[in-house]
C-alpha cells in the first residue's frame, strides 16, 4: 500500500500532462489580479477625465460656433367659425447667410492640476459674410405679416463663459451691440444677439462681427452659409480635423498647422431658411473621448472642426499594453514547463504564481511611473526592472546559467516586440499575427522530438 501510495505521489508530482492542467489552472487564477489591474488602470482614466474635465470647465469648455443667422417673427392669425381672423400668435422664420467666412488664430496652452494636464486656448475670429432676403412664400408665410423690424441678428455660441470681450455687429456700415441670449432655441442652445431691422428693399445685405473667446479640447463650426468658407492657425503640433467635412487643404508642420474649409448648403441637410424648430444643428460638442456616441452627436448636424491632441495619452496605451498581459504569462509559463520536460527540472506551482504576478507587476509600474515620467521612459525602466527580476529568480529555481539566459532573452523579445507593436498602431493586428506565428513556429520546432506519452509513462 506505501509503495502504491509513493508512486502515486511520484506521478502526481512529475507528470507532465498534470503540470500542464496545474499550469492552466495557475493562469486562470492570474486573471483574478489582470482584472484588477484594468480596473485600476479604468479608474485612473476616469479621476483623469473628471479632472480635466473641471479644468476646462473653469477656463471654457469646447466651443461651437453656430451662425450667424436671423430670427425673423411672424404673425399667423386665427380664424373663427365664420372664418373671420380674430386672434393671432408669433412664429419665427430662420435666415442662414448667403456668405460665410471666418479666418481665425487659435492660441493653445498647457494647463496643470495635480499629475494631470490639458489643453486649452483662446481665439481670434474674424466673421463676415452676407445676407440674401428671401421672399418667403415657399413657405406660405403672408408678406405683410413678416416683422421685419424685429428681425433678431444671432450668433450660437457653447460655452458663454469663454466670451471675452463685447461683441459688436456691424451690419450695413451700422453698428449694433449684442446681448447674451437667443431669441428662440430652435438652432442653437445658446449664443447673443441683436435686433437689427431688415430692409426688404435691399437684396444683399452685409455683416461682420470678431469674437474672442476662450475654450479647451475642441472649436468647431456650423455650415450655415450658402457656401462657408472656414480659415484656421495655430501653432499646436499635433491637430486632429473632426465632423462632417475634412479640410480642403491643410498643413502641418512642428511650428503648428493651417487648415482651409470650403463648405456648400447642397453638403447638408438643412435648408437656407425654415420655420420653427424643424432642423436641429446646434448640438453641443463634447471632450468626453470615453462617450462611444460623441464623435456621431456632432457629426450629425454637419459641424466640422479641429482637436487639439495632447500625442501621449498614457492611459490609452497602457490599456493597450494591458491586452498582451495573458499572452506574457503564457510564454514566460511555457519557458518553464518546457525547461522543466528538457532539464527535468521541477518548478513549483507556487513559484510559477511569484513569476505570473511579477509579470502583472510590469503593468502597475508601467501605469504609476508613467503618470509623472515619459512614457517611454516608464516602459523600458517598468520591463528591465520585471526582466531583472525574473531572470534572477529563474537562476535561483534552475541553478542554469544558459536557461537564465532563455528567460531573459525571451522577456527582452517580448518587450522589445510589444513597444514596437504600440508604435506601429495601424499596423498592430498584422505585426501580432506574424508575432504569435513565429512563436508558435518555434515551439513546435524545439518540441518536435519530445514523446509526451513516453514522457507521463516514465514519470509514472
């Protein structure tokens, strides 16, 4: 019976196919820490986010600028049983410019709180087109029942916290001040205006107005004119062009960038005048980068505009990085299991967890170290120390001077090939690919001569 038990022991402890379940087991387990480290890694991006997001709100949030355009009333009488008009209510008419353009310079800088940062700026912009009055009677509106004295020039505007100077519109050689608010909410949320009169008489009517406004992430524009035409500068580096149109040119060089964008009315969906509330285009513009339905919100009233990127989010790619942490623990395990049927060399379950969580380890450095160095620097300072770490313990466990050397060398590929896969962002799917078949390769080529079934039957 004791030799009976000895042996049992003996298989359980050598038995290659058991290591190979325990192995398995031991990797499931590991997932338990991997969640929790995504989770702290979504945690930080979350703190990130609603920092910033206070940040930017303090200075002025994304701006949108919608307009101008003119809000004209008109009557619409009530008749009785007799048909006779008796009582009437006010309805609005919306006049979008027959030219729109705007040049501007956006000025961005860097704002700190605690380990975080964001960008914010302020611009210059310069607006000028022209008005065409139309007759209106495609929309079955009675001229003599159109206010035209009340006409209310409007300008939307986002965030009202980043005006920072009086608005003042010259309109016809006339100036007129705006005020804060709109006359309806039918185009946009929020913006100024002004009542200017309008002349019938007179077809083309001109207009021109300079805004200095403050705002943080993103500045976009409404279409709103028969043709728009949309010149911007800055000397940010690293721009991405947003919405519903691309720059017709653009340029970007390491002292900033300039973009051009010429938009026509037949480019959208919204006509040059309409009654009410029936188009909505002045959605707001968000920073939220996590909200899966953001970039379709503004893109869905054919507003365009520019991002200033901030080209290192840490964040991101460590989430990225995160994904290969399974793939990591797998080949380091692999190393071992298959030291241990070549040398015949055992390793202990509890020493292969110590090399999985030093493994993960590489992720928490990474994350911590990247938030207040480069992350560059955090990467190769995160992977030597966890290759130093391990590698020293292999040596510890296998007494082998070469195999050490094994481990080493497999982590420094590892890493070496996971930082050029996050380099290569477009490319990443096909470098992994090529990656995982050249390890496969390999494993099948240095096991090729391994009988797994005379291998169980002598440790039994």
């Amino acid at each position: 019976m004791s030799v009976n038990s000895e042996k049992f022991g003996s298989f359980m402890r050598n038995s290659v196919s058991l290591k190979m379940v325990s192995i398995a087991l031991l990797t499931l387990i590991l997932l338990i820490p991997m969640s929790m480290i995504s989770s702290t890694m979504s945690e930080r991006e979350n703190r990130k986010t609603t920092v910033v997001t206070e940040t930017n709100h303090n200075w002025g949030d994304a701006q949108k600028i919608t307009g101008p355009f003119f809000t004209v009333p008109f009557k619409v009488f009530l008749k009785d049983e007799k048909n006779n008009q008796t009582k009437y209510s006010i309805r609005y008419v919306h006049i979008l410019p027959e030219e729109l353009n705007i040049s501007g310079i956006i000025d961005p800088q860097m704002r700190y709180r605690s380990i975080y940062q964001t960008v914010v700026y302020g611009t210059q912009l310069d607006i000028k087109g022209s008005f065409t009055i139309p007759s209106l009677k495609h929309l079955d509106i009675d001229p003599s029942n159109i206010l035209w004295d009340e006409a209310v020039f409007s300008v939307g505007i986002s965030d009202m916290r980043g005006i920072q100077k009086n608005i003042m519109v010259t309109f016809n050689d006339k100036v007129y001040q705006a005020g804060p608010g709109l006359k309806t909410q039918d185009i946009g949320k929020s913006g100024v205006q002004a009542i200017i009169p309008l002349s019938i008489d007179k077809k083309s009517q001109t207009f021109s107005l300079q805004l200095s406004l403050n705002g943080s992430g993103k500045l976009y524009f409404s279409p709103l004119g028969k043709t728009t035409h949309v010149e911007l500068k800055s000397s940010w580096e690293t721009p991405s062009f947003k919405g519903s149109f691309l720059p017709s040119t653009r340029e970007i060089t390491d002292k900033g960038f300039s973009a051009q964008w010429n938009v026509l009315h037949l480019n959208r969906s919204y006509p040059q005048t309409w009654i009410g509330d029936d188009y909505k285009i002045g959605s707001p513009i968000s920073n939220d980068r996590t909200n899966p339905y953001a970039a379709q919100q503004e893109s869905s009233d054919a507003s365009f505009g520019v991002q200033l990127l901030i080209p290192a989010d840490i964040y991101q790619k460590s989430t990225r990085v995160m994904k290969y942490a399974l793939m990591f623990i797998v080949f380091t395990f692999s190393a071992f299991f298959f030291s241990e049927v070549i040398s015949k060399r055992r390793v202990h379950p509890i020493q292969y967890i110590l090399i999985g969580l030093a493994i993960l380890l590489f992720y928490v450095l990474l994350l911590a170290i990247s938030e207040h160095l480069n992350f560059d620097v955090a990467y190769i300072v995160s992977a030597f120390s966890i290759t130093a770490l391990i590698s020293g313990y292999s040596k510890s466990i296998t007494k082998s001077n070469s195999f050490t050397g094994i481990v080493c060398g497999i982590l420094v590929i590892l890493y070496g090939y996971l930082y050029i896969v996050l380099q290569l962002e477009d490319y990443a799917l096909i470098m992994g690919s090529v990656g995982l078949f050249g390890v496969l390769a390999s494993v099948m080529y240095i096991t090729r001569k391994i009988d797994w079934y005379s291998t169980d039957d002598k440790d039994s």
